[in-house]
C-alpha cells in the first residue's frame, strides 16, 4: 500500500508540475479512495479540483472534511481546511459559515457548556474502486464531477468527540477569529526543526495544529508540548528575545502569526491586539502561580483571584526598575527580558550579584520586613513585567500565614547571601537575590 501511494504521490507532484492539474485529481482520488481518513490528500484534492476547473465541487469537499474534522474534535485541523479554501474563495458564505461554527463550538467548550452538535449528513461509504487510470479515461468535466462526489463523500461520521483544544483563538469575537484566520500562515515541518530558537528575535507567535515540541532552555528540557499549544507569544508582544527553544518531535503543523499581522489587525480591530496581550499575560501569570515555589502554596481559588491583581509594565534597556534604600512598592516578576541585580558596597561601589529571568521575582523582602530595598534593579535592554502593589501583596499574606511563614524564611536566606556580596568581589551565580 506504501509503495502505492508513493508512486501515486510521484505521480500527482508530476501532473502539477506541469500545470496539469485535472490529471493530478485522478492521482489524488485514488489515494482518497485508498486512505479516506487522511485530510491532507483529501485537501489537495479539493484544491487540485478546484484549480482545474470545479470551485463548487472542491468548496464542498473542504466544507464537508472540516465538517467532519470539528465533529471528530479536531478543531484546530479543521481550521487548516478552511483556511486552504479561503485563500481561494475568500468571501464564500459556506467557508465563512463553518469557521463561524468552529468558533462556536471552540468557546463553548471551554465554557465547559457544550451542547451535543446536530448529527452530520449521511454519506455514502467512499467508493473503494476508484482509481486514477478509470478517470483518465473520462472525459474532463465527468473525470472532475465523479472526483469531486469521492471527496465529499466521508462515510459515516461516528458519534461527536469532545473538541481538543483551541486557545487564543476561543479569546476573539466572531469577527477578530475570521480575520485572524485570514492572516494565519500554515506551515508542515519535519521532525527536528526549531520552531522557536533561545535568544533569537522575536518576530512571529505559532500555535500548534497536531504533533508535539520539546522546549528546551539552554541544556535543560523543560516541557513537551502538544496540539493547541502557543509558543513565542511573550516575544512577539514585548520584542524581547526568545526566552527558549522549541524543537518539533516528529513532522509538526503549526499557524503562525507575524508581528506584521498583528499591526495590521491591531488597526482594523484594536480589540484583537489587547485580547492577546491579555491572553499572554494571563497565560504567563498563571503559568507562574503553577510552578512558582513561592505561589504553590496558594490554593487554587487564591491563584486566580491574583490573576487579575497583576499590572503589566515596561521598562527600556538600563532603566533602575527598583533602586537600593528606596521604598519597596510591589512584587515584580519578570515577564520578558532579564534584569540585573546589584548590592553598593559602604564605598560606593556596586557588584552584581544575580541575573533574573523570565518567570522569576524579586521586591518581596522590602515588603515583607518593611524596610528599604537592599539592592538595585536594572533592566539589561527592554523588559517587560508585571507588577503586583503593595497594598495587593499585604492582603494576600495577610489571609495565607502559611505562605508568609515561607516567604519570611526564603528571605532571610536571601538577605544572607546578599550580605555576602557586599564581602566578596563575586558570588556564585546559583545564589538567588530577590529585593
């Protein structure tokens, strides 16, 4: 069957390189016929069908698959399908009316209120005696009419499956989803390309449509991530670097965005630009109350009620985010970039003595102990943050005793070690230093 289908493969590549394409959908129909389940072939069958001639018969095989794509749960795929069919019908009701119930269904789902979905249309089981050499012999016009009911036809459609996920996207209006869509660039990478490379420029956000990611920072692995997964958010909105890698495990399909996009989006719907940067910034926080050491203790209610206390701020390169003996005004924790954390000694001198990055915090100590801050803060190029204030913070330990009790000892540790760094010309870069 392999054998097959790769000769068959040959075959459609050559057909369309020679701008043929009513002889690549006899190809394509035949690998329909042999794998009915695969969405790729059945895709470029209706592209193919389309590009030779029949747009009615391939707007209903890309309707019909991406029908059946979000009734099976894959609603990101079946966004993939649309997609191909807007790049060339780009007004068509029946695409926009599908994307439309994507959508819906994707909000709904994660509202946790989703309905059971009206029963598919019936089809006929694929015709298994297909074959590209049958519809050769036919004349165009019936070659593309029998090709085009074979790639509509899907067989039955099994009872609905609950959809995976779909983010960022459930966070847009109606409208800001189909724009967005619009503008999405699809893209199939083969296993070992890094999709996000640590350090680099920043200039594209991807959402993962099926496979899975190794994201990795530095030498360390820290999580493998799968569909609906979005990577390089921070970077995109802030400009900062990439705080990390992410390689693809296996072939991967991705949407990306461009910042280019986002500008343009940003001036034809200013809403979409602040529902990323606020999905961004949610993401992150709760990413941190998740793994933080400090915010693990809270419970869960705790954790989301803190969500929305968060500022988001920013500073340029070499900014004093939070200056030594000055009053302590509010928790930060870095979100993009890094800062850099300096002790003066008695002469007036400053050493370095930390480096923060994305995910960690520093100020607590003068909250906590009500005293001035014991060090400088300064951003090394642009970083953005979130800032939680003090009167915040203050209430927050005033219920939680448990997590006061925790942070009063990590900061006597930490006021250790920045005792030391005002003795010393250096300190080892595993010693923490948070204001």
């Amino acid at each position: 069957m392999a054998n097959e289908l790769d000769a068959l493969r040959a075959q459609v590549d050559k057909a369309l390189s020679e701008k043929r394409p009513a002889d690549a959908v006899a190809y394509l129909a035949e690998m329909c016929a042999r794998s009915p389940d695969d969405r790729h072939t059945r895709t470029a069958l209706a592209v193919a069908l389309g590009d030779a001639g029949n747009p009615a018969g391939a707007l209903k095989a890309l309707r019909a698959t991406a029908d059946r794509l979000a009734h099976q749960g894959y609603l990101l795929p079946a966004m993939v399908v649309i997609r191909h069919g807007l790049e060339h019908a780009a007004t068509d009701a029946g695409l926009l009316g599908t994307l439309k119930r994507i959508h819906v269904r994707g909000v709904r789902a994660k509202a946790g209120n989703l309905p059971t979905p009206p029963p598919l249309k019936a089809q006929p089981a694929p015709s298994a005696s297909a074959t590209a050499a049958a519809l050769l012999a036919l004349p165009v016009p019936e070659r593309l009419e029998k090709a085009a009911q074979l790639a509509a036809d899907l067989g039955p459609a099994g009872p609905p499956a609950m959809p995976l996920p779909m983010p960022l996207f459930c966070e847009l209006n109606d409208a800001g989803f189909i724009e967005t869509v619009r503008r999405l660039r699809y893209r199939r990478l083969p296993a070992g390309t890094q999709i996000l490379v640590e350090g680099a420029r920043g200039d594209s956000l991807f959402v993962l449509v099926s496979g899975h990611a190794v994201v990795t920072k530095g030498k360390n692995e820290l999580a493998t991530v799968g569909p609906g997964s979005v990577l390089g958010e921070m970077a995109l909105i802030t400009g900062s670097p990439r705080s990390a890698t992410a390689t693809a495990k296996g072939e991967v399909e991705v949407f990306e965005l461009t910042r280019a996009d986002v500008e343009k989006l940003a001036r034809e719907l200013p809403a979409i630009a602040e529902e990323l940067v606020e999905y961004a910034r949610k993401r992150l926080i709760g990413n941190l109350l998740q793994t933080s050491p400090m915010f693990k203790r809270f419970d869960e209610n705790t954790r989301f009620a803190l969500i929305d206390r968060f500022q988001r701020v920013g500073f340029a390169g070499g900014a004093h985010i939070i200056e030594q003996g000055k009053v302590g005004t509010g928790l930060y924790v870095v979100a993009a970039g890094e800062v850099e954390v300096s002790v003066h000694k008695g002469g007036g001198d400053a050493v370095v003595v930390a480096n923060l990055a994305p995910g960690e915090v520093f100020g607590e100590i003068a909250l906590l102990h009500d005293q001035p801050t014991t060090a400088t803060v300064t951003a090394r190029g642009n970083v953005g943050a979130l800032f939680l204030p003090r009167a915040d913070f203050q209430k927050v330990l005033d219920g939680n005793p448990a997590v006061r009790s925790y942070l009063e000892s990590l900061g006597a540790d930490r006021l250790k070690a920045s005792q030391a760094a005002t003795e010393a010309e250096a300190i080892s870069a595993d010693d923490l230093i948070v204001l």
